[in-house]
C-alpha cells in the first residue's frame, strides 16, 4: 500500500472517528453545553488527540475536515468565516500539542514511550491549546463571554478527553495480551 493511500485512509478513519464522537456528544451532552460548541463535557476533544496521537498529519487533516462539515453545517449554518477558523483551531491546536509532545517530552511517533504521565500531559496540552486557538478567534471577532468561554471550553474539553482516553484504555483491557517473540 502506498503512503499516499495509507494517509487517505487515516483522513478518512478520523473524519468517521471525529465525526461520530461529535454525534455521541450530541445525544449524551447536548445539555451540558454552556454556548454554541462550548459544552462542559466535549467528547470530541478526545478524539482530537487519539487522532493525532496515532495518525499525526493525517489525523490533523481529518479533524480539519470534519470540523469544518460541523461547523459550516450545524454549529454555524452557512457561516463559512466561523466554520473555517473553528475547524483550524480544532485541528490545529491538537496537532501543535502533538509537535510540542514530540520535541519537548521526546513522544516517539511509534508511541512505544507514551507513559500515564506523558499522555496526561498530553491531554491537558491538547486541552489548552484549542481552546486558545478558538478564542484568539473569538476576540479578534469581537464575540463576548471570553474569560467565561475559555475556562469552559479547558473544562468541557480536558473532561471529554479523559473520557475518552480512559474508555479507549479500558476497552483496550479486553483485549487478549500481544505474544512475545521467542
């Protein structure tokens, strides 16, 4: 398989990953939400760093997409400028922790080092970082509810990514033991 077919296959697998966690956010977490995409649980900010995590570039792409397909079409009907630059801080500020993981806590793209500890380092980066990045935004377009926004949306989105991280690792648990070589 080529690199390019594989890194399509990852943009793809993402967009179904994100996009269906922003579902189940929806139906679980809807009421939870304090304004428009700022919930105190945020699901989907989980699968912005599983997905960047295991996926890197490609990962970022997929989130890029999907974000936008919510945002331009549900979150801000027609309101290209608002889904464009909500889709960049969503893919954008996960994959920016993911690079500043890498240099800075020596995270190998293989993961084989990924410890508790760096993966919670890891979710509070991730956590931070995109909701800056969305609230840059916001200022420049004037919007209120700063202070208020952001403190939920760190909350909403370290909730959901443990949530999600700590699913994923108890459903991994079920798993049957790989065999070492002899």
């Amino acid at each position: 398989m080529t690199e390019r077919r594989m890194n399509l296959y990852l943009v793809l697998a993402t967009i179904a990953i994100h996009g269906t966690m922003m579902a189940v956010n929806e139906v679980f977490f809807k009421e939870t939400e304090f304004l428009a995409g700022i919930g105190w649980v945020y699901l989907p900010a989980g699968t912005r760093l599983l997905c960047t995590l295991l996926f890197g570039g490609a990962g970022a792409i997929g989130l890029l997409i999907s974000g936008w397909l919510a945002c331009y079409w549900y979150y801000f009907p027609g309101d290209i400028v608002r889904g464009a630059m909500g889709s960049l801080a969503g893919a954008v500020g996960p994959y920016l922790a993911y690079l500043v993981a890498q240099r800075w806590l020596g995270l190998r793209s293989s993961l084989t080092n990924l410890t508790p500890q760096r993966l919670l380092l890891c979710a509070v980066g991730c956590s931070a970082a995109s909701p800056l990045l969305h609230h840059l935004w916001f200022a420049v377009h004037g919007d209120e509810h700063l202070a208020s926004g952001l403190i939920v949306m760190f909350i909403g989105d370290l909730a959901g990514t443990l949530l999600v991280v700590y699913t994923a690792k108890w459903a991994l648990s079920f798993l049957p033991a790989p065999k070492r070589a002899c």
